[in-house]
C-alpha cells in the first residue's frame, strides 16, 4: 500500500464529514466528470456508517452541494474491491501471480442488472491508486 498525499480542499472536505458523520475519513475522492465525492472509511466504522449515520449523508450533500458516496477502505485489495463493488454480487476475488512476477487482481461478477460500469471504472481508478503492487486488473 502507498502513502496517500491530501490536498488542502480535500483536508477541508474530510473534516466536513469528520464533524458531521463523527468519524474520520481515511481519503476523499473527487470525481472529475460528476464533481461527485467518495470518502473512503475504516473498516471498524462502516458498521456503524451502516446502522446509524446512513441518513446524514443527505445533510452532508445539501450542505457541500454534491453527491457523496461512502465505501469501507480495507488494506487488503481483495476486500476492498467487494466493498467498492457493493451492491454487485462477486462470485470471486484473487490475486495471482504471472511467471513474470506481476500481480494480476482477477474479478469475476456474477451477471446481473446491477453490474454498473462506472463502477468497474471505479475499481481500476482505487486499487490503482492505494495498491501500486498490483499491475493488471482483469473483470469478467
């Protein structure tokens, strides 16, 4: 896993939703096409994102004026890709390893109407991003 550097924008982004949410996001993500925010948080915290503070993501929107998204941040890839791709059923995760000694993440989805591209999209860009280790990310 790399250090991740935060910006000023995003370092004011994540203390909104620190206050707010009362727990502290590991990064925030800007997408450049939607201006949508994805805040990544620890695993020990979705739980309670989950149960109880669901519903202050739509305080949160109104008050930054944009779409948010929230996914559970795992240090293991595996993990974190079933958490991004939630809710699309994954039939399997694994890292393997080339001859050559790259790392190839395969995933395997089991065919549904759920099965979003812009969420594919989105796990290419965040593994890429946290796990420079892997160098191939192939999606049935």
């Amino acid at each position: 896993m790399v250090e991740i550097t935060i910006n000023t924008e995003k370092f004011k982004l994540i203390s909104v939703f620190s206050s707010i949410m009362g727990i502290t996001a590991v990064d925030c993500i800007i997408d450049d096409k939607t201006g949508k925010l994805i805040y990544l948080i620890p695993e020990k915290d979705f739980i309670l994102f989950e149960l109880s503070l669901k519903n202050k993501v739509k305080l949160l929107e109104n008050l930054l004026k944009r779409r948010i998204e929230v996914i559970s941040f795992s240090k293991d890839p595996v993990k974190f890709v079933k958490n991004i791709l939630r809710p699309i059923r994954v039939k399997e995760v694994y890292i393997a390893q080339r001859d050559n000694g790259k790392k190839v993440l395969r995933i395997q989805l089991i065919k549904s109407r759920y099965n979003n591209p812009a969420k594919i999209k989105k796990v290419k860009r965040l593994v890429g991003r946290y796990f420079k280790d892997v160098d191939e990310i192939i999606i049935r």
